[in-house]
C-alpha cells in the first residue's frame, strides 16, 4: 500500500488488521501441526481436521506503543469464516474490527475484511477507517529546517481501500486495487492569524497490484521470498483533489542460517509524482523514525533483523538499516544518509503459525530513541 496519508492509514491497519489476523490463525492453527504453505498455492499443506469450519468471533485489547501518535489501547473485535466448508486449502477469511485511543489524544476506528476464495486462488482485501491524529511535521526533505522544530498538526478524515488479485503462476498474484481519502489537516500554530485553517483534501486513485510469495508460513517465516508492488494514480478525472502517480515496492528474504537462527532482509523503493501533497509522499519507515520524520519525492531503504529463538517461546532479535529521502534519484547523492538499530525480545504466542508478540528498542542517527510493542515481526 502507498503512504498516503501514512499515520491515519499506518495506524489503523497496525490496529485493525496486523493483530486480529495473527489472532485468527493462532486461534484456527492452534490445534494442527505447523504448516508450511508454499505461498497458498493450490498444493499447499492443508488445515484439516481439527479445525471447526463454523463462524467464530473473538476479542482482544491490543496495546499501542508507537513514537508517532503516542501509547494507549485499542479493543478489537474478529470473526473467522469459511465461505465453502469444501475449500480446506484457502485460509480461513476474517472480519476484523477495532477502536483505539492514545494519549496524544489520537483515535481511530476501523475494519478489515479479508476473503480467500478458490483454493486461494483468489484474495479479496478491503479496509476502512476513521482517524484523528495529533502528529508532528517535519517539513520536506532531510535537510528540511523543520526536523529539529517540527511543526504540531491535526491531520483527520475517512478512507477506504480495495485490492483483489489472481494467482496467476505459482507464487503470483496479480490484480486491481483502488483507494479514496477524505481528510483535513489542521496547524495549530496558524490559529492566531488564520481560524480557519483547515487543508480539506480528497484523494482518489485506481491501480495495479502485484506480489510473489514463496514464504513457508504468513508470520515470521524461516525460508522464502516476499515481493510487492503497487502503482496507483491518483486523478481528478475520478474525484481527486490531486492527479499524480504513486509507486512502491519492498521485497523480503528469509533464510534459516542454522535451526532457530533466521535471518531476515527487506529493501523498499517508492515513488511519488510531484503534484503529490506533503502527506501523500513517501517516508523513511525504520524503526528510530518517526513516521513522517523523513519524507521526500523517492525514499529508498534498507534493513536486516537477526531472529534467534533462545528457549522455550523466547526469543530475541538485533536489527539495523540505512535509508534515504531525496527529491529523485539523482538526489541521493546530496541526501543525508540515515540509519537506525536496536534490538528485541519476542515471544511466540502460536507455535503454529510463528506468531510472535515482542518489545522493540531502536535509536537513530538523528540521536533520537523509540520503543515499540508489536504483533507479528517489522517484515
């Protein structure tokens, strides 16, 4: 997905959909031994057995700790489902619900509906929300004179987001995908000399999604290769306020160095046309940066986490990664380069699916630190 409107999106996807998807696999997984999926495809290892193919619902408060809109909790609700009760390789689809609240006094609501259909031949992604944030802006390039006095701003409004894909070939899935934003932001500084103002944009944009996947499991995998990419363009032709295009792409690898010892890479490129607003561009996301603290018209990055399961369902990690937010590519060779690292602790909540909670230190060379909780691994 693009960064567009990166801390209400960003949020309410780690909210909604992250945790309640880990979630439904511990909860359908629990009872089965720990499948390797080969990316879904139709000769995967299916679930059987011992899993009720029946509607279930369950429900969780998901803790918030996160340098950009601050800690709090978020009560989720999820359902599972099998559309046919015959298809036993498919996951099961999900609906996933969830509030959240922080005291940055940033909220969100939202939900995620995720169909898999066909034996996983087809993939149905839909996710929707309402957010308000109180966030930070840091102005537009790393040499931006904001980064040591970002400004404070409110940035609220609704969106919403479809992708459908095909497998096309083993391990691909190509398909559409489309997106609309309503949103407004707010500085506060500009109260005193202008009331009202208020940037009310809407964004409106149609694209192509493509992915290969070969990774033994969804979350956390030992083996494999996670490739995505996205072009949408955002025009006024179907209700945008702006007309450009946006391109991203990461890709991930996995390697088993020895049993419990993984290594994990991941490199992203993206790009946003010119015509793109502040808050549809693209950021350095390393952890040590806060979302937004970087961003530019190209971003470039690079990462690797080691992940060593030490005993029992403990676990340890040690990451570090380089980065760049330039004007364009030919930018980058005037553009600062940034890096970040830190270390965790995990704990694997499903031994079936590799589902991990975990507790991350990172500091970055801006000398700032953050701590973040999450569900599930960065990538």
């Amino acid at each position: 997905m693009t960064r567009v409107l990166g801390a209400l999106t960003l949020a309410v996807t780690l909210w909604v959909a992250a945790p309640c998807v880990a979630l439904a696999q511990e909860r359908v997984q629990s009872s089965a031994e720990p499948t390797v999926r080969g990316a879904n495809t139709a000769n995967d290892v299916a679930v059987g057995g011992n899993v009720d193919d029946s509607f279930s619902i369950y429900g969780m408060p998901i803790p918030i700790v996160d340098p950009t809109i601050g800690n709090g909790v978020a009560p989720a609700v999820l359902t599972t489902f099998r559309l046919d009760p015959d298809d036993k390789v498919s996951p099961r689809s999900s609906f996933a619900a969830a509030v959240g609240y922080t005291d940055t006094k940033s909220y969100a609501a939202g939900g995620n509906l995720k169909l898999y259909l066909g034996e996983d031949r087809y993939r149905l992604d839909m996710l929707g929300g309402y957010g308000s944030f109180n966030i930070k802006f840091y102005g537009v390039g790393s040499d931006s004179v904001l980064q040591n006095h970002p400004l404070d701003f409110n940035l609220r409004g609704s969106f919403v987001s479809a992708t459908g894909t095909v497998r096309v070939a083993d391990h691909v899935y190509v398909g559409p995908t489309a997106k609309y934003f309503d949103a407004q932001a707010h500085f506060g500084f500009l109260e005193p000399v202008v009331p009202d103002n208020e940037l009310n944009v809407k964004l409106a944009g149609l694209g192509i999604v493509g992915q290969y996947d070969s990774r033994d499991t969804e979350f956390s995998p030992h083996e494999g290769i996670l490739a995505e990419a996205d072009l949408v363009r955002f025009d006024d032709a179907i209700g945008s306020d702006f007309s450009f295009l946006n391109f991203d792409s990461q890709a991930s690898y996995y390697l088993e160095v020895v049993p419990d010892l993984v290594l994990a890479t991941n490199a992203r490129f993206a790009v946003a046309g010119h015509a793109a607003p502040f808050f549809a561009l693209p950021f350095v996301s390393l952890r040590g940066f806060a979302a937004g603290q970087h961003l530019d018209q190209t971003v470039w990055q690079s990462q690797a986490e080691l992940r060593w399961r030490i005993f029992w369902r403990i676990g340890v990690v040690g990451f570090f990664g380089v980065g760049q937010a330039a004007g364009g590519v030919e930018d980058f060779g005037h553009s600062e380069l940034l890096y970040a690292g830190g270390a965790g602790i995990r704990f694997i909540a499903s031994e079936a699916e590799r589902v991990t909670l975990g507790l991350d230190y990172a500091r970055s060379s801006d000398d700032d630190s953050a701590v973040y909780f999450r569900i599930g691994e960065a990538f």
